[in-house]
C-alpha cells in the first residue's frame, strides 16, 4: 500500500502552485505592458520629429518670404531658459541666494530649466552676477536629460534608466516616455511645471577649459562669463557635460 501524502503537504503543494501560477500570468502582462509602452514611444517620438521638422520648415519659409519682400523675419521671443549656476556663496545677498533656492540652484555648475516671462526674467537679472543663462536648442535638451538626468521619486535623485521612471513620476499627466518629457519641457507646454519638477537639478562639471576668477565676475557682453549669453549657452553646456 502506498504511503498517503499529508493533507498539509498537499495544501503546500498546491498554494506554490497557485502562486507559481499568478508570477507566471504576472510576466506575461508585464511584457505585454511593456511592448505596449514601447510601441506607444516609437509612435510619440516619431509624431514629435514630425512636428519639430515642420516647425523648422515654417521658420525657414518665412525667412525666405521677408527676405524676398525686402523685410526682416523676427522669431518670436523665447519662452524657455537654461540657467547654470557659475559662483558660490560667498558675497551673495539674501534676496538673490533665495532666488537661486527657488531656482534650485543650490551648487555651483548646477543647472534647471525655467519658463520666461515677466518674473522670472525680473528675477534673473538680479541673479545675474552668480549664474549665465540661455536659450536651448532641442538638442541641448535631448543631451542634458538622456546624459545627465535624473528624476525625483519619492524625495530620491534616481536615473532614467528607462521610461519606467518618467512614467511612475508624471504619467499622470501624460508623459509617459523620454519623447514625451523632452517636447514638453522644449515646448513649455501645459504640464511644464510637473515635467521641470520631475527633473532632478542636472550636475554638470567644469567647462573644458575651465572659467577664469576674473571672468566671472563680468557679463557675458563685456567678455566674461556671467549673465544671459542667448543661444551662446548650447556651447557652454557641451563643454559641461
């Protein structure tokens, strides 16, 4: 006669096999997810290169029309900064150390992105002597968040690894991927706030070449380093990173 299993043993054998089970089903969806989310990305990015190129290509029309008519193209006025944070601490006002708090500008070779308008412009002129900023191009964007990013879960500076990340942090307000990150902080769109929040404060590193004690101390115009450099930033930022 063969030996009867216990009932125990039994009931063991078949709750491992219900959760064996339930991992299994669990995968499955998780990589059915996952195509999903991938697929929905390539989709994203390849409706905002669509967007982006003919953006350029309106541009370059109407250049060509005011130059046909005898006239001059004037693009319209920035909404986008990128501001690098270029001196310490020592000497800096009240007023200004907590514009660079608000900022997030807490170290040197720190760097945020801001939306324009009539405050924050009011507020980086009087920043001016302790950080340079500029207007970047899609592409220094695209370079700082797939090089230097870093997202905020949860209070932590975690890296985006992948679009997990973006998703767990703002998908609530759409932005799901990479793509989706990188156009709404280039277009300041509607969820710029969540999307700017979202990213870490980007650590750069000193410029190749370094930057001169004298120079800073002076504005970019009269040939130092501090204050708005316009589109001259793109070029510092490759040599930060």
């Amino acid at each position: 006669m063969a030996p009867t299993v216990p009932e125990s043993v039994l009931k063991k054998q078949a709750t491992q096999a219900k959760i064996a089970e339930q991992a299994k089903q669990a995968s499955y969806e998780a990589k059915q997810t996952k195509r999903a989310d991938k697929k929905e990305a390539i989709a994203s990015a390849e409706k905002y290169s669509a967007e982006y190129a003919a953006a350029e290509a309106a541009a370059i029309a109407n250049r060509r029309q005011a130059k046909a008519s005898g006239g001059f193209y004037v693009p319209a006025m920035p909404k986008l900064a990128l501001i690098i944070r270029i001196r310490g601490t020592i000497g800096v006002s009240p007023k200004a150390k907590k514009i660079m708090q608000l900022f997030r500008l807490r170290q040197i070779h720190n760097a945020t992105f801001v939306k324009l308008n009539e405050s924050t412009i009011r507020m980086l002129r009087l920043i001016e002597p302790y950080v340079t900023y500029g207007y970047p191009t899609r592409s220094t964007i695209e370079k700082l968040i797939y090089k230097r990013g870093f997202g905020k879960l949860n209070k932590q500076r975690i890296p985006i690894a992948d679009n997990s990340v973006i998703q767990e942090g703002v998908g609530s307000v759409g932005i799901k991927c990479c793509a989706d990150l990188i156009h709404e902080i280039y277009t300041v769109g509607p969820s710029f706030k969540e999307a700017n929040n979202f990213l870490w404060p980007f650590k750069l590193t000193s410029p190749r070449g370094g930057f001169s004690t004298k120079t800073k101390l002076v504005h970019f115009l009269e040939g130092g380093e501090a204050g708005n450099r316009g589109e001259e930033i793109n070029k510092l930022v490759k040599r930060m990173i």
